[in-house]
C-alpha cells in the first residue's frame, strides 16, 4: 500500500491510484485527483461525484446506465465530463474503490 | 491485480453476424465496455446481426430452444429438446433471459445501442447483407451510422494497436 500527499493529507492508496478509504476524501483530494487526470471538476462533476459516493456508500453497484438515469447527467454528459473512461476516472476522483460491474 | 499494459488498445472493430440474443449481447456489451475503457470502437452488424439494428426485430430477438446443448430448465436440469419445439417456449426463455440481464441493469437493445454511441461508439451495417434482406437504410435504428461494404469496413479497422473481434 502507498501513500500520497493530496491537500496535504497523506492519502492511502492502491496501485492503480484509487485511493483505499472513502473517508479521506475531500473537496480538495477531488481536485487534486482530478488534475492527475487532467480534468478541472466543476459544480456539475461535484454532483456527479456525491451521487457515485452515495451510491457506493449504499452498496449498489455502479453503472453507466444507473448514472446516466440519475437525473443528475446523461450518458452522453457523463462521458463529456470524464472523457475516456469515465466511471473508471469519476470513480478514481470520488475517492471510491474501482468499480467491477461490465455495464 | 491487473498488470498494466504497455501497449493498451486502441481501437476495437467489433463484428456481429448472428442474431440470437446471447451473440447479439455479447457483441453489445464488449462493444459497450470498450468504450467505457476510452478505447475506440466500431461495430459492424451482418447476417442475422442485422436483426439487432433493425427496428422491427431489435426487440424481438430471442434465444434458440432447439439445437442449444447449454440449455438447461431453471435449476439447471437438461432441457429436453422436444420441450423447445413446443411453441411459445422459446418466447418464454427469450423473455427470462431479458428478465434475468435487466436485473443485472443490461439494457435493452436500443438503449445499449444508444449508449455505445453516447460514449461515441460507431455503428454500422453490412451493404451486402442490406441487400440480401432487402433492407434500407431508414429500417434501421437511427443510432446506426452508415451502411458499408467489406473494404470500408477494413479501412475503418487501421491503425495501431487495433484489435478486430468477430463475436
């Protein structure tokens, strides 16, 4: 397990960069996290996120589909905010565990 | 753990020439889970895979009762298959099938088609099989991109680290 500095807080995280335990995460990580990825998060990426940590907190299963029925964004606007993988990104930068669904 | 790879895909050229729910879904969800990934994806539908981009049929794809030694009865006895010659059988498997891949949230057929295409998949039909079925372009589900032949259909595969599938 590594640790990394983001925001100043030493954040666990494993070795695909996912960090190891939601609580963590703030704001500031997300931000953090987000450069490494090249996207500046915006309110509506914020949205997005709280309703993947939600989600994750409830222990549902994570999809595109699920996301894009939401009412927060599409699918098309979910991959316009995270391009190129998007749940594998968003996922990355709120701070939960990569998701294992094929959908 | 998942290594990483050094020479990750690119692009993927998916081709789908049946059209029985199972070989029709498995071309779907690769194609879907490509694009997820950020990788490239082209989908092309020939034969009886064109019954999954045809309006009139894409909802009504089913399952093969007789001639599938996978088959079993829920509970996973062998189904005899004198059972699936009874009609309305292989509508009533069809429609677990659906039941058991909604659960799971499997989209159907249009939506699937319309989520490839959100993340910016591509999709495409088969002009010879077109032809053959006496199809037209305006049968086909409105997320289908183009009708082309064998040879545009290898121009569009090109390039580095491009994979073509044939499901």
């Amino acid at each position: 397990m590594e640790q990394k500095n983001y925001a100043g807080i030493a954040i666990e995280i494993n070795e695909e960069g996912y960090m190891v335990n939601m609580d963590q995460w703030n704001k500031d990580v997300a931000v953090e996290l987000a450069k490494e990825e090249d996207i500046e998060l915006t309110d509506k990426h914020f949205e997005v996120l709280e309703y993947i940590r939600n989600k994750v907190k409830s222990g549902d299963t994570l999809t595109i589909r699920a996301i894009g029925k939401s009412g927060i964004v599409d699918i098309k606007g979910f991959y316009t905010l995270f391009p190129g993988g998007p749940l594998k990104k968003a996922t990355k930068i709120a701070g939960v565990s990569k998701p294992s669904s094929c959908v | 753990m998942v290594k990483k790879e050094e020479h990750p895909l690119k692009k993927v050229c998916i081709i789908c020439a049946k059209g029985s729910i199972e070989d029709v879904y498995a071309t779907l969800i690769m194609a879907n889970g490509a694009v997820m990934e950020g990788i490239e994806t082209n989908l092309f539908f020939t034969f009886f895979g064109l019954d999954a981009i045809t309006k009139k049929q894409m909802k009504k794809l089913h399952t093969a009762t007789v001639g599938n030694p996978a088959m079993r009865m829920p509970g996973g006895l062998p189904f005899p298959t004198v059972l699936g010659l009874i009609p309305g059988v292989e509508a009533g498997v069809s429609a677990m099938m659906k039941s058991q891949m909604e659960k799971l949230d499997i989209p159907p057929v249009d939506e699937f088609l319309e989520m490839i295409t959100a993340g910016g998949g591509e999709i495409y039909a088969c002009k010879l099989a077109m032809d053959m079925f006496k199809l037209k372009k305006e049968d086909l589900s409105e997320h289908v991109k183009d009708v082309l032949t064998v040879g545009q259909f290898y121009e569009l595969s090109g390039g580095e680290n491009t994979q073509i599938i044939f499901t």
